[in-house]
C-alpha cells in the first residue's frame, strides 16, 4: 500500500549517496490496477529492508520463501536477491556484503 516506506527502511549508508537510486512507488507497466515498489534509476545501487514481526524458525519443517520480481528495464547488469538476516542488523548500513543466514535470487 501506499504507506510502504513507514515499514521499509531505505539503506542509505551503505554506498555513496551519488550511486543509490531512489525507490518509487507506481502502477507497474504489465499490472493497471495495483501499485508496486520500484527502482527509480538505472544503474543504481538499491538496498530495502522491513524486519519481521517475529523470528522464525522452521526446526523440523521445511522453509518456503516466495516473491516475485519483474524487471521493466533492459538491464545489462543486475539482479534481485532477498536475503534472510538475523535481528539486529543495522537497517541504513544493509548492502551487499551484510552476512545473511539465506540468499537467493
């Protein structure tokens, strides 16, 4: 919903500010009724993270992460990864070399 950035924190300290782009919040391309976040800039560093409201633990149980990402720019480089962490990480600093408990994407 629109309120999506009261819950998401924006990693702003983790590259220099001139090479993070800025999310946006608009009607995709393929989707007219419904909003999505999306990367505003090409060739931009991105980082977005929301804690979640309890830890998890899947002991004795299988795991299923789901998302779906589609990318409306031709990209030359790039990807989208979700990264489970453990609590306590620090949100602003949240980049690609956070240690993270699972990645994929």
């Amino acid at each position: 919903d629109a309120a999506w950035d009261s819950r998401w924190t924006v990693g702003s300290e983790w590259k220099p500010a001139d090479q993070m782009g800025e999310w946006k919040w608009v009607t995709p391309a393929y989707q007219e009724d419904g909003k999505a976040i999306k990367t505003g800039e090409d060739a931009r560093f991105y980082s977005l993270t929301a804690p979640l409201d309890a830890e998890v633990s899947n002991k004795g149980k299988d795991l299923v992460v789901s998302y779906t990402v589609k990318h409306e720019q031709n990209l030359d480089c790039g990807g989208a990864y979700i990264k489970l962490l453990p609590p306590g990480f620090d949100q602003k600093s949240f980049g690609g070399d956070t240690p993270y408990g699972i990645m994929f994407g």
